[in-house]
C-alpha cells in the first residue's frame, strides 16, 4: 500500500495529483458526484498529456489535446469507434485510463497495488 493523501485533502480541490515513484505511475483522486472516492492514472494513454477532473461536466480531460475520459470507468469518451484505415494500415483503438483500488486508514487514503 502506498499514502496518497489525507481525506480532509479532497475537501479543499476539485481533485488531486500524485506520483507513486515505487510503481512508476502518477494518478489523480477525486471524489465522484456520489461522493465516493475515486483513483485513475493521471496520464493520457494517448500520448502522455496530465488528465484534469472537470467537476462541473463530471469528466476527465487530457490538458494536452484534448481527450475526454469518463470518471466512473475511465473508457474514453472522444474517440468510442475502434476502426482501422485498411488502405494505410492503421489501427485506431484507444486505451482506457486504469483505474486503482484503494484502502481508507486513519483518515489516510492508500493506493492498494
């Protein structure tokens, strides 16, 4: 298990950002409009970009392009139809944020790996 923050943190943001150096992966925590917690990687699969939490549209978006992602499963939102472009080969499937579990201590949130 690895500390992400304290639950008084989320009262004070929309959402937080935190890197886990011990698994490689930065995720964000939010707490959803059902005011359950939520913990996603923080970083588009599409090419990198930080992932906001917009609260009042109840959807994750890539800062870097664009990309919509959806909160409660983290499936992308932009991009719903696989296809493939067969005259040039290339494939269009887009990667879904991963979700984490997590665990609530102490008031202390953990990142359950």
């Amino acid at each position: 298990m690895y500390f992400l923050c304290q639950l008084s943190d989320l009262k004070k943001k929309d959402y937080l950002i935190k890197e886990i150096e011990q698994i490689k992966e930065e995720v964000i925590i939010f707490e959803n409009t059902e005011n359950e917690i939520e913990i996603f990687s923080s970083i588009c699969p599409h090419f990198g970009g930080e992932i906001s939490y917009l609260k009042n549209k109840n959807k994750f978006k890539c800062k870097w392009h664009g990309w919509e992602f959806s909160p409660s499963d983290g499936k992308c939102l932009s991009f719903v139809i696989k296809g493939k472009l067969s005259q040039y080969k290339l494939n269009l499937e887009p990667q879904n944020l991963s979700k984490y579990n997590y665990k609530i201590e102490d008031e202390k949130i953990y990142l359950a790996v």
